[in-house]
C-alpha cells in the first residue's frame, strides 16, 4: 500500500522480512482499538459513574502516548515510520475525543 507517496511496508524482526500493510489492517486496528476503548467506557460507567470520564481520558491518553512509540519499533523508512505515527495520532484524537464527548456526564 502506498501512502503520500511512501510505500507502507515494516519488518518486525521476526524472521519473515518486509510486510506490506494494507488498507484493511489499518481499518482493522482503528475498528478494534475503538471498540476496546468503548468496553473500557462503558465498563467504568457501570462501575465508577461518577469518575468514569476523567478515568478513561486518562487511560486513553496514555494508550495513545504508547501506540505512538511503536511506529518507531519496526524496522521501516523515516516515511513509514512517521506515517504510521501520523496515522496512530488521528485515529487515536478521534477515538479519544468522540468517546469522551459520548461519555456520561459524571452525577453527583
């Protein structure tokens, strides 16, 4: 897949060379980390109403702040890498800022 010109391809030192990424992993990993952020939302809703936003503002930020350090793990171009950050960061300011907006305000 190409991106911007830069061709999206890593290596995780695994043994089996360069992987090309395709659209439907990255579609993949957005769908399933913003469904785990939902679960974990709604999670702390049911539980601990009344700080379940701050909480998950909290996680959610530091989940973002982590995912954005793996692009740096593979072996891949400076392009890819920092594609790859870029595209870690919007999903992640969508997921983060839509679901905290979605939140239940805290009662009390």
């Amino acid at each position: 897949m190409k991106a911007g010109g830069v061709g999206l391809a890593v290596d995780q030192n695994d043994g089996k060379g360069p992987v090309d990424l395709a659209l439907g992993g990255f579609v993949g990993s957005a769908a399933g980390a913003a469904l785990l952020g939902w679960a974990l939302l709604a999670l702390l809703e049911r539980f601990a109403p009344a700080a379940s936003r701050k909480i998950w503002t909290a996680v959610a930020a530091v989940v973002l702040l982590v995912s954005l350090a793996l692009p740096f793990g593979v072996e891949a171009t400076s392009g890819t890498k920092i594609l790859l950050a870029l595209t870690h960061l919007a999903v992640g300011l969508v997921v983060v800022l839509g679901l905290r907006r979605d939140a239940h305000p805290a009662r009390g």
